[in-house]
C-alpha cells in the first residue's frame, strides 16, 4: 500500500510538472471580477483514497471558490429532502448548449436540461428553499458539506458571493426567465442570493476532494464509514455529473477521461473513481466551454497513468 | 459459479416476466415498413458473461436486424482505419435533439454532434468508404461483427435494407445536407446504400451480447481472448455510448441503467458491465426518444438485482 | 364628400355589427391582471380622414391602454433624438418568433430583431433614457402623444402600469439578458419603469386614430398641416409596422389587410392608409400570436369595403 | 408626360452612374457554377410605366437567368389553379433565417414559412405538378411569364438548369425533409427538375419589368389591359413579395426602398410600385443575406428620387 501511495504520489508530481510546462492555458473567467484575478500558471491535484488519506501535489492546499462544482451538493441536499419530486422541475439530459443558455427554457416551458447547467441549479436551490429560509438553507448547505469533508472550517467567501450578485445579469435574466414559467417559487432576489453563495463555497483542493467522498464510496466517506447520501443515489448522482458535468463538453470529457466529474468556472474539478478515489484538481485558464483546460489534461495524465475509468 | 449464473437466470425469467406483464410497452417504430409488423408483446433478454457462457430468457433466440446498434460496431471499424482523423468529421458531444435531427447540422457547419446519431453515423460510413467500395464495405462491416459474435452465419436481411432505402426521405435529407456542407466524400446513393445495410444485419440477443464483448472485456472477446479493438478504442467507444448512446435519453438511461449502451430502433438494446458481461435485450415498443420501452425496464431490472453499474 | 363619409360611417357600422356577430373571438391576454378583466364582447373602430375628421362605431370611445402601440410612438421620439445610431442596438427585420421570444437574443448577441418585439422596445426605451431622467422622459412621452393626437387630456394608467411591473418576469429576463449582452445601459428597473407605464398610456379608438395620422400624412397631422415628424421617417416607421407590426403575424396581416399596423395586447390595432386615413380598432381577444381576432377581422372587413390598401 | 420620362431617364443614368462608381459590390453567388462567372461590375436597371413604355440604362438589355423572382410567377401561377388550398402546405410568414435554411421546418412539421424562401417555392412546384406532368408545368411556368412579358422569345437556359441540379445538394436536403415530412407529393427529382429549370427562365431587365406590370397594376399588364391575375390575388402576393420577398433582408429592403419587391441570386431584383411602375435592376453582387447589393442601391436612389413608395 505504502509503495501504491507513492507511485501515486510520483504520477501527480509528474502531472502537476506536465500542466505548468503548458503553454496553452485556457483564459480565466473574466465575468466574476473576483475570479479574473486568479493566476493561470496556478495548478493543483489532491486524491483522497479509500483508506482516507489525502495526498496532493502543486497548488493543492491554495482555497478557492467551488462555484459550478456546488451544484452537486445542493442536488444532493436537495434529492435528499424532496426526492424525485425534484425531477418534475428539471430535467436529466445533457443540454447541447452553454452553461448559462436560455433557448432551451423556452423550446421547453421551463423546465431547464439538467441541474448542473445554471437554469437548473437556479431550480434545485429554489426547491431547496421550499424546506428552509434563505439564510437557514446556506446554513444547511455549509454544514452539509463540512459533513462530507469532515472540516467545519469550510466557509463561503461573501467577497465572491456579492461581485457575482453585482454582474449576474445572465442568471437574473434565467430566474426571471424561470419565474415566468412558473419554475421558480420564491423571489427572484431569495433564490439568486442562495444560489451565489453556494458557489462561493471555498476549499482547497484536499478539501474538495475529500468532500468528493461519497461520490466514489458508494455514498460513504469511505468503506465502512458513515453513509451520508444513499448508494442508490450517489451512484445516479455520479451518473449526471458523467452526462452533464461538463456542459457541452461532457461528452469530450467522458471520452478522454472517463469519470464521472464536475467542473467549476474557478478551475476546479471534482471527479470520481468508483471504489477506488475522489480526484481534485485546480487550474484557472478555462476551455471554450468553461471547464479547467489544464485541469482536464492533469485528470487525463493521471486517469491513464493509473488505469482508472468507470469503462473497464 | 454454477449457483451465481442460476441466479442471473432466474433474474433474466423474472425481469422477463416483468416485462410480459406490462402494460404500457410503447410503440412500434412505424416509418420503416418491415419493422412495423413487429409484435410489440415480444421481450427477450442475453447475457454473455466473462466466461465465454451466453444465457437468456424469453425471445432471446429470435433475430431481428439491429438498427443503429450497428452504428458501434462501424465506429470500431472506422477508428481501426482512420484512427482520430475521423474526429475532424464528427464531434463526440450529446446532442440535445432527436436521433434524425437536422438544426444541429445548420448550426455547427455540417459536423454532426456524434457518430450515433443519424448524421454521425453516415459521415462514418461515409469514412469507411474511403477506404472500400461499397460492397467490399459491407462485407467488412459483416465481417468484422462475424469476428466479434464469434458467428460466421450473421447476415444482412435486404429485405429490410430495402424497405428503409424507399422510405427514408429524412436520412436522404441528412445525407444531402451533409453533402452540401462539405462532409460527404462519396455519392449519397453509395453511402446509404452501405448505411441501410449496416442498419440491416440481423441477430437475436445471444449473438448481440457476444458482438458486443468488446466494450465490457476491454477490446477481448473475454479475458485473456483475442485483442479485437484496442482497450483504449474500445473505452472510448463504451463512453460515446453512455452520454449519446440513447439520444435525446441518453441522460436518463445513464441516470437509471448506469451502463454504457446502444439502442437501435428495432427495439434491440446493447448494453456493457466493464469487465462482467455483455447484455443484449429486446422488445420492440419505442418511448418517444425512440429507445425500447421494455428493454430499458429489463435492463433496469436485472442491473439492479445484479448491482451492476459503472458508478460503484 | 359628405356622402363618402356617409358611406364610411356605413360600412364602420357594418364592420362592428359582423364583430359582435363573430362567435370565435379569440382570448384576452391573461397575463397582465387587469387587461384579463376586459370584456371579449366589445368592439370599436375609429377613423380619422385627411380633413381632420373622426368618425367611429361601436365602443370607439371607450379608453384603453394601448400597451405595444406604444412602440410606434417611442421610436419615433427615439429617431427624433438619437437619429439613425439607434440601430446599431437594434435590427429591422422581422423576428419569426413570439413578441416575448428570448430565443433570437441568444444567436445574435443581445441585439433584438426589431423595436416592435420587447426585448427592442425596451432598448428604444433605454435609449431614451440617454437623454432624458426616467421622470422627464415619460412626460416626453406623453406630451409627444398629445401633441400628435392633438389632445392633452391623454393619462397614463398607473394601475394597469403597476399591474404590469409586478408580474412581467418575462420582461425584466429580457432586460437582464439585454443587460448581460451590454445592450442595456441604464438600471433594468428604471428602464423597465418607463416601459411599463408608456404600454400604460390610454386612449379610446378615437384618440389613437388621431395620434397615428403622421404615419398616413407623411409625419403631418394631415395634409398642410403642422410636420410631426419628417416625413422620410414617418414612411420609415410605417415600413417597419408592415413587416414587423404584428409580431410572427405580420406576414398574414399583410396579406389579408394591406396595410402597416400595429397591434397591441389590449387588443387596439393602428393602422394607416397613405395619404388617406388613419385607423384604430379594439376589440380584446386575441390569436395566437397575440393580435386583436376581431380587431383584425373589422380592419380587413373596412379596407376590403373601400379598396383601402398599400399595394395598389 | 414626355419630359417625365425624360427627367426619369435621367435619374436612372445617374443611379447605374452611381452603381458603377461604388467601391463595395458585394459577391458574387459562388456556389452555381454558372452564376460565379458572372462579372461583378454589370449594373442595369428598367422601368416599365403604366402606358406601356420601358426605358432603362446600364446593362439593362443582358439576359441573365431570374433565378429566385421566378418564385413570384410559379406563385401566381399555383394560386390560379389551386386558390387558398395552397396556404396548407407553406405559410405567409417571414422566415427569419437564411433562403435555404432548413430549421424552421423541423420546428414547424415540414411546412415552409413562405413561398419565397427555397422549401416554400419547391412547395409551389410540387403543388404545380398535381395538375400538369413536369413537362407540361415547364411549358405552362414559360409560357404563362411569356404571357405577362408579352414577348415569347422567353426561354430557359438549359445550362444554368444543369449546373444548379448538379450542386445542388442543399435543395435536395430540403426537397427529401418536406418528402419526410409529407410534404413533397412528387418523386423528388421531378419536383426539382422543374423548379432549377424555372430559375433558370431569362430575361434581360427590360423583359422582367414587363413580367412584373401585373404586380404593379393590380393584375393588369397596365391600366385598361388584359387581366392576368386577379386584382385582389396580385396585391397580396404584392403583400408577401414586401415581408418576405428578400429573405432575412426584407425588412431592411422595407425600410430603404419601401416597396414589394422579390431578389433573385443572380442580382436581379424584381420591384413594383403600385400604379406607377414595374422595375428590374441587375448587379450580380449579393449581400450577406443573398441580395443584389447594388441592385438596391440603384432601387433606393431611384425610389428616393423619384419619391416612390407605397408607405405615402
């Protein structure tokens, strides 16, 4: 085991040496004021195993805010509360087009593609809301995922939280869209509120990756341990953030990849290896479709160092 | 073993039976004439496990001609000759609409989304024509699920090929459109002569659940058997299949299925536990994305009995 | 010329008489609270002829808030002001789409199709807003109204205003998409203010046959009279009312009336015949595609009656 | 009258004076072969009057082929023989997307929004054909433009016929979707065969301002002339030619020109103003949306001067 952890350990090195010796980066998201001033050149990895133990490499230990990468946890929270009632209001098919696209609201009434595109997890944190009070419900949410990592230290940083409310245009414009549509129960500012505070989650990479756990335990912190989210669940969790967590790159993804993961416009993305890891990885500069360009070549370097895909 | 393949019979007469006693089945695919004639109480089920043993239940012996699951077996043959060139034709992403769908081609330039829907698959066939003339095409399609199935008695019913080529006005129009674009090299006539016939090989489940070892033995027809497709080729085939496989369902069938799979409008249904068995199952009613009804239920059935997932 | 006004006020009567007589009458717009309370009974026609005179029939002089009609007015004020650079925020062709659609937006980059769709509408109004605070310029508005209609007596409905405001989330999406593409400048709730309450602005037929008569008498308040607006750009308006003045119902209005019109969703319609007559008709049910139903019926019924028509 | 001519003869040398100067021509259609070699530099333009008279300048007596504005005759033509049942297979609607786009029927079942845009007009041949064998309908197609040009040396230009059937895979595209659809009712390559060969009817400008005098004089060949169409079917296709008779660019041409007026892709355009006169210019260079860019700079000076339009 001990020389398993240290091959490990060599692979991230290597894929942390390969990422900063990239020229090509990818452009970090110049939209939130906060996240633009983050450093390309930054990058991080952190793999929790099934023992539990935590290692990483570069940037690993470097906080940032979780944004998209929230949205599983609040499906999460929210499937455990209200269970498939949810789907009624959101779908589970992958979009075919951006992350913040509108048409698809109105070819189909409302009821958004899935609930990592932003019209989506605008709905599951509304639903979520149904059961709590704005502030109740960011309560919930930090301490939902402080259970997952096992760190009551897990903040939300109220900086990022309030330039993205000030320059949201594009999610103003998708809740209202929602509201007229009957897809949005509590006002507009209520829900919008929640929902850029939950992105503004922040961890570092060890942190989310621990957080991660369930996703790869069959819905445990690890075998044997505490089962936070039903197997049946995580498992089918696992199956959205394969068909969806990448926007419209999930199925490029899945293909050089080949994991279940979601992507964050900080860089961040959380995947999963069933039985076996919770993989994060950090790295500003984003691809045309808004997920960690750098990020996604170090998955891809380690995932096929160490053999792993759900595929085989 | 003996008991656990008991037990994996007795799961497939059951999830048959299920599936007998249903009744909302769907509806048979109307616009092809000789699928039409389809007797929409038919259900079977195979499953070829790691050992080279094939078992069934219920109209698992009957043939049907496998419809755009031949789209798998061409992608395989086409990466083989063209290896990543073929990407500059055809992307690899979900494409929100329906398998015959013709906005995503005006859209993006004539590419289509991915090589399982209609679009896709004839820019495929159209590739493998750069290398064969038709007729040899074919005859390397069938040769190639022969080597696979393990089966030299697999055959294409022209009869079928047929009725498609007079009626298929739609693909006509994919296939032209494509041409106008730029990505078809060969006469439309050519091309979807060699499609409809791909589309036309016949095979019961049994033989389906061994043309499609490859995706759950890493490129074998089992451990420790031939190399037919390499490992990596063939994960990346299972991933196309799990976020595009069921079209506009794609989403949902990973959701509650969890497996890599390929629905063909015949109703057939193939379907990969990595490193456990290979499935086939058929009913011909359709949902409305064109998926068989009662398989998806007996896949459902029998991966959760079984516990069968790629998410765990 | 006594008798040809005989005859008009003839073949008015006759137009209101077959109105009530309709028995499909289409459905009053449900979404603004009080425009849902209008009777789908009531019908009126007025018309001003080039010798100052109006004549009507039926509830021609009953008030209504002209809601779209609007458009008409704010972008002849807004080309007065800002002249030809308003349409680089705005196109001029018509939108194939509904009066709310979000959808054109999305493909060309915030840009709206044209002034007569919201999402154009609020961006003549904001840019009206470059020039006046939102106070002065709804006193803008409305003076520039009375002094085409000749009649100070024209209010804005502050209640139908506030109705409006506090169920329009399809309005304020597009506000914020048009924000988040750069092509709102002022604050979404100053811009959308001035919106609402100039849709708000109240007439009786009579009073908007009068307001429209620089769109018949090339930007005159009728032959040799006082010049409202120059009369290339009255033509200008009136070419834009004919392609694009009834949203995706313009082309069949065309077709069936022959004339540049605009309709609004109270049901009133305003329409011009060059050089001989200005027409206003209400009656609130609608089709659709959110035009008056028997509105349009009266105006096809008069303009067949006196070969009033643009094309010949 | 006479110096009437004479001051028009003057503007219309000033307009092709004018044209020839002019840096930006816009391109030449590059994908019929036949069109591309088509010099850029030609500009001409004719005007017919109501007494009979064509006089023109430039080019205005080089045959081209009438391309898209041959949409307008087979229009007048189907109408005459089937009426309004027309109006079930293509709607009167602008399209808001490009003259061959395929989209908007997928949305809207195989039902082409107008006559003008290329899946309409291949609508109208189709619906030609229920009455005539393809032969016959070419012969009634010429010989019924024959009848309103009245000059039967009008012919088709065999060559240009062939060399758009050859490469022409985007209407094929279209043709086998509406065939799809239900839609087409004659073997595609009849349907085709007729309409490439009616767009391949050629006039010089002097003879398509004459085909064009019914538009102009409510279905006369000029006042107290024989009748071709009826008055009231030649204003409304006056109607459709002005929302929909130049593409995604009608209702610019609306704006600038302010008349009915059809374009074609060889650079004619087809213009009436009603009581006045019949025009034809020709410019082979298009404009983004596929216009005669030059062509309406000729049409909006010689409106501009000679104050014709139909919004006053």
């Amino acid at each position: 085991m001990q020389s398993d952890q240290q091959k490990l350990q060599a692979i991230l090195d290597q894929a942390v040496d390969h990422a900063r010796a990239s020229t090509e980066r990818g452009r970090v998201a110049h939209y939130i004021p906060e996240l633009a001033k983050a450093d390309p050149q930054k990058a991080g990895i952190a793999v929790t195993l099934d023992n539990g133990e935590t290692i990483g490499a570069g940037d690993w230990q470097q906080p940032n805010t979780i944004q998209s990468i929230s949205k599983v946890f609040t499906l999460a929270l929210c499937l455990g509360t209200l269970g498939d009632n949810l789907w009624r209001r959101v779908g589970r098919e992958p979009s075919g087009s951006a992350f913040d696209s509108i048409l698809q609201l109105e070819h189909e009434n409302g009821i958004p593609r899935n609930p990592f595109v932003n019209a989506g997890a605008i709905v599951v944190t509304d639903a979520i809301l149904a059961t709590y009070q704005p502030k109740e419900a960011l309560g919930e949410i930090v301490r939902f995922v402080q259970g997952l990592t096992g760190d009551d230290q897990i903040f939300i940083d109220g900086r990022v939280a309030q330039s993205e409310e000030e320059t949201g245009h594009r999610n103003r414009a998708l809740a209202h869209y929602l509201a007229s549509c009957g897809n949005l129960y509590n006002p507009v500012a209520h829900t919008l509120g929640v929902y850029y505070n939950q992105c503004a989650l922040t961890m570092d990479c060890a942190q989310l990756s621990r957080a991660g756990r369930f996703l790869a335990f069959a819905g445990t912190l690890g075998p044997n341990r505490q089962q936070m989210v039903s197997m049946k669940r995580a498992r089918r969790i696992a199956a959205i953030m394969l068909t969806c967590g990448h926007y419209d790159g999930s199925g490029d993804f899945a293909y050089r990849v080949g994991l279940p993961a979601k992507s964050g416009v900080s860089g961040m993305i959380l995947a999963a290896v069933p039985g076996i890891a919770s993989i994060a990885v950090w790295s500003p500069g984003l691809d045309r479709n808004g997920n960690s360009h750098i990020g996604t070549q170090m998955l891809e370097y380690v995932t096929n160092e160490m053999d792993w895909t759900v595929f085989s």
